[in-house]
C-alpha cells in the first residue's frame, strides 16, 4: 500500500502564465503526477538494462582464440 503524503503546492512554481488559481494549482499537481510517472518509467528502464546487461555480459573467454607475443 502506498504512504500518502501531503505537498504543499506553494513552493512550486506553474512556470505559466494563468489568470486563475483553482486552474494553476491543478497544473501543478498535473506536473508533480507526471514527473512521478516518469520516474517510474525511469526505474522500468533501469531494471530492463539491467536485465539485458546481465544476459549479454558473459566474462567467459575462449582461450584458444588468444595469441601471445607475436
């Protein structure tokens, strides 16, 4: 289950111009809903790199196929 937590929206700035109150605080809440969305995203993607890193990383060598000196 997810913490709730309150936001105080005054510390964050609409960064548009608008006339009305209730429409600039619901712009603000619109950004802080879309920036949590991609830090989500963001950790998806994290977690696929990872997952593909650890497919295609393979430390195993062939030693026939290596020559030493000339």
């Amino acid at each position: 289950m997810r913490r709730r937590r309150n936001i105080i929206l005054r510390g964050y700035k609409c960064h548009v111009l608008l006339v009305d109150y209730v429409t600039e605080e619901a712009v603000k809440i619109l950004r802080l809903l879309h920036i949590q969305n991609l830090r989500q995203l963001q950790s998806q993607i994290n977690e696929a790199l990872v997952i593909v890193q650890n497919v295609t990383a393979n430390p195993k060598t062939d030693q026939r196929l290596g020559k030493i000196g000339r």
